[in-house]
C-alpha cells in the first residue's frame, strides 16, 4: 500500500508541477478542470447515481466550469497571464492584488453557503443528509466545485506564490491535525462521521498554519516573489490579529470540507471517493478541504483590496 501510495503521488507531483510551473494559464486549467470533473463523477456516485449518468454529471460540471469561467471574464485557454489595470502589473505586498475578474460577491456566496450549510449538515447528520433530494445535492455538489475551480484559476492568475499558500494551508492543517491528534487527542470532534478526529487536532491544525504563515510571510519579505502569499497580503491587509483570526476561521472550514465529505461517503457506505488515485482513494478525498478554502480564502482577500 505505502509503494502504491508514493508512487502515485510521484506521479501526480510529476504532472502537476510543469502545469504550476508554466506562465500560460491553460495547462493548469485543463489539468484542474480534469480533477474537477473526475471529484464531479464522485460526487455523483456518492449520491446515488451510478454509469452513464454519473459520467454525465463530470462532463455537466466541467461545461458548466467553463462557461461559468468565460462569462466573467477568466479565459482559462488564455496563452500568458492577464495584463494589469495599467500595463504589466508587478506584485509588491502590501499592494490590492490587480487583474481580479470575478466579482467578490461570488465568494462571499460561497462562503455564507459553507458556513450556513456546513453548520447545518454536520448539526444534523447522514440521515437528513440522504433524506434531501437528489437534485437538490446535484446542484450543491456542481456549485461548490464549479466555485472551486473559478477560484483556483482567479489564484493562479494572480501569481504562483498564491496558489501554493493557499495549498500549502490545507496541507498543513492537515499535518498538523494527524501528528497533534495522534498526539494529544482526547476530544471527539465528531464520532458519527469521523471517529479518528479530535479536537485537540484542529487546534494542532490551526498551529501548523499559523507557524507556516510566520516562515512565508519572512520568505516573502526576503526572496523576489511573483505575487504577495495568503498569509502576507492578509497580514498587510488585515494586520497581525486580523491574519490570526482569518487563518483560523480558513483551517476550521478546511476541517468543515473534510468532515462534509467524511459524511457523503458515510451515507454512500463507502471507505473512499473511488479509486481513481491508487493508494489514496479518489480526487474528493484529496480535494475536500480545498473546496471551501479555493472561494473563502479570496473572500477574505477582497477585505484587503484598497
């Protein structure tokens, strides 16, 4: 299991990094717009549809994707980065982030739904859960991940630097909560859906990302960057309490995605998303907590623009 674990995630960093690496926006699109198909099948699946129409609803969700992109502006087959307000923008912390093309409002509609709907799946469990309508979970299901993948292209767009904070907070939040609940761990955090968390994790979780935060932001301040990071734009944007407090709300949504899912697959009776992904189950495992951290971490970052 541990060689088919390394070798596939070797074979997805080799993939994935020449996409990130790239300064035309397309090869990251594309390869992204895969992945969001692919968690759109599983979604599918985990919800009770199964062959044809499951296949139906990734390609639904990725036509959607695009056409949701084209529409407000984020071309994502576009050769080279998009040009600033006045010419070729130049990144510099402290600075609103240029060359932003979908309206904030979007995110913020992304945000009151995972938090009202996050609050409300986990308060009342896998059997209201199964209990809502099929179509009603569709819908759910392709909005948060069309809003993810937006999300991701707008990072992108803005700077290589973004995009790989924004990773690397659910990374490590997501380290940080398996050493400190293997650790620590005492505190349920929710039996019914996910009996190896622990609160002690979270709050191990929300340690490692504000440790990370303090290293980056000194990178940042010291090493020529393509755009401001997460953690330094809301650190020049919302001051140092104001970053505490947005890191922390962003690493409690991030366990609020791995606890949604945890629960959609409960309900489904499953392990794993699917295997596509040897040795890691499928693209919602890997994903989860990346789906409400994609719309809410620009969210927050609209606070800073000036």
């Amino acid at each position: 299991m541990l060689k088919q674990r390394v070798i596939t995630a070797l074979l997805l960093v080799a993939v994935l990094l020449p996409a990130l690496l790239v300064s035309a926006s397309w090869p990251f699109a594309a390869l992204s717009l895969l992945f969001i198909a692919a968690a759109a099948w599983e979604w599918s699946r985990l919800n009770g549809w199964s062959g044809a129409p499951a296949i139906a609803f990734g390609a639904v969700v990725a036509l959607v994707a695009v056409a949701a992109a084209q529409a407000l502006g984020l071309d994502p087959w576009r050769a080279t980065p998009p040009p600033g307000p006045s010419g070729e923008h130049v990144h510099v912390m402290g600075q609103a982030l240029a060359g932003f093309l979908v309206p904030a409002r979007w995110w913020w509609l992304g945000l009151v739904v995972w938090v009202l709907g996050g609050w409300w799946v986990l308060r009342h469990g896998v059997k209201r859960w199964s209990a809502l309508p099929l179509s009603l979970r569709a819908v759910l299901g392709a909005f948060l991940l069309v809003l993810t993948w937006l999300g991701l292209l707008e990072a992108k767009g803005q700077g290589l630097n973004l995009l790989l904070s924004m990773f690397c907070l659910v990374w490590a939040a997501d380290i940080g909560a398996y050493f400190g609940g293997r650790a620590f761990g005492r505190r349920k955090l929710a039996v019914s859906i996910s009996p190896g968390k622990s609160w002690e994790g979270v709050w191990s979780g929300m340690v490692a990302v504000l440790l990370l935060a303090l290293l980056w932001i000194t990178v940042d301040r010291h090493v020529a960057v393509d755009s401001p990071s997460l953690y330094g734009f809301l650190f020049n944007g919302l001051g140092p309490v104001g970053l505490v407090v947005a890191l922390i709300f962003l690493t409690g949504m991030s366990v609020v995605g791995d606890l949604f899912e945890s629960l959609v697959k409960r309900q489904a009776g499953v392990k794993d998303s699917s295997q596509l992904l040897p040795g890691h189950g499928g693209v919602l495992d890997r994903v989860d907590a990346l789906l409400p951290m994609s719309p809410l971490s620009l969210a927050l970052l609209s606070l800073c623009q000036v």
